[in-house]
C-alpha cells in the first residue's frame, strides 16, 4: 500500500494541509508517498487572480481553520488582482522538482506552496525554481532544464490525467492506493488523527 497525495499547488487548501500531510508522513515511514499534482487553474481558468472573487475569503477560512499562513507579498498579488495562476506551468514545476529528489516530493511540494503563499512568487517563473532547488540543496540549473524542457509539459498532462483516473475531483485529496483499489482519506481537509483511524480501518 502507499499514499497518494493530490493536490494543486495553486490550491489554498492544499497549502492548509500541508503541515497535515507533513505529519501523517513522519507517522507511517513505512508507506511510500507518490504526489500527483492536478489542473485546478487550467484552460479556460487561467486568468487574473481577481477573477476568483472568492480568493480572500476562502483564504481567511484556510488561516483560521488550518493554521496555514499568507505572507505579505501574496496579500500584495491578491490585492493588485492581475496575476494569472497557471497550474500547468505549476505541475511542470512539481515535475522537475520530483525529478531531481522523488524522495523528498512532498517535501518540495510543500516548499512550492510556500513560495507561492507566503513569498508571493510566481510558480511560472524558471527563477522560482532555481531559488527553490538551490534552498533544497537541489542542482538548480538541472531543475530549471527540466522545468523548461518539453517532457515537463508531457509530465503535467500524465499527471492531471492520473488524477483523473483516481476519481479526483477535489483538492487536496490523500489516497491509500494498494493496487486497483484506492481509499480516501482526506477531502479538502482532515487531521492527522482522523487519517490514522481511517489507515488502521484499511489494515
């Protein structure tokens, strides 16, 4: 059996369960953790932030309800309201991040968040990976090649179309996957306690 994590990292509530997933991982070493990024700001979605009126309250509700953090320099995108979220170019980043450490993937997915919530940096940008992959101890410019390469791209696709094959229809969405079978254990958002007793049911 493994977990597979599912989540956009232009999603607000996948940036809340981080610190969750973080401690469902360091309380099951034992299961592998595949991370599979989805197309939440794709196509016809890709457009300015101020578009999603929704953004600031819902990102008021993640804080309160998850302890998740914004930092200023996000406020500051949300509030000039042009920024356009491109989960493509996002899951190309997740891509070649995973490609240099598949090990440490939600670690860096993790880190990807950050640098879009709390730091304000645009996850289309080859510099926020370059500044990422170095931070991790990463080679930057091998990260940067792959971000920009057109395999990243194919990657992506393969990646929204496993989440598609999942049954995912939601961010983030954690799985315990043993073979063709695939269980929920968090929708949007749960506590590391509530996915332990829905782990322990599988076993």
């Amino acid at each position: 059996m493994k977990l597979v994590y599912v989540f956009d990292a232009y999603c607000g509530w996948s940036h809340g369960f981080s610190a969750t997933l973080r401690e469902v991982i360091s309380r099951h070493p034992e299961l592998p953790v595949e991370v599979v990024t989805g197309g939440l700001f794709s196509g016809s979605r890709r457009v300015p932030i101020r578009e999603f009126g929704y953004v600031q309250g819902a990102n008021a509700q993640i804080a309160e309800l998850t302890g998740a953090r914004f930092g200023e320099a996000y406020e500051r995108l949300i509030a000039d309201g042009s920024f356009v979220m491109d989960s493509e170019a996002a899951a190309r980043g997740v891509a070649a991040l995973r490609g240099a450490a598949p090990e440490r993937a939600p670690e860096l997915a993790a880190e990807l968040q950050t640098a879009f919530y709390l730091d304000g940096l645009s996850l289309s940008d080859p510099a926020t990976y370059r500044t990422l992959a170095a931070a991790a101890g990463l080679d930057a410019e091998t990260v940067v090649a792959a971000f920009q390469a057109p395999q990243a791209r194919a990657e992506a696709e393969a990646d929204f179309r496993r989440a598609a094959d999942l049954g995912v229809t939601g961010f983030p969405t954690l799985l315990a996957v043993d073979g063709e079978q695939a269980v929920p254990l968090a929708r949007g958002r749960a506590t590391a306690d509530e996915i332990d007793r829905r782990l322990s049911g599988l076993s």
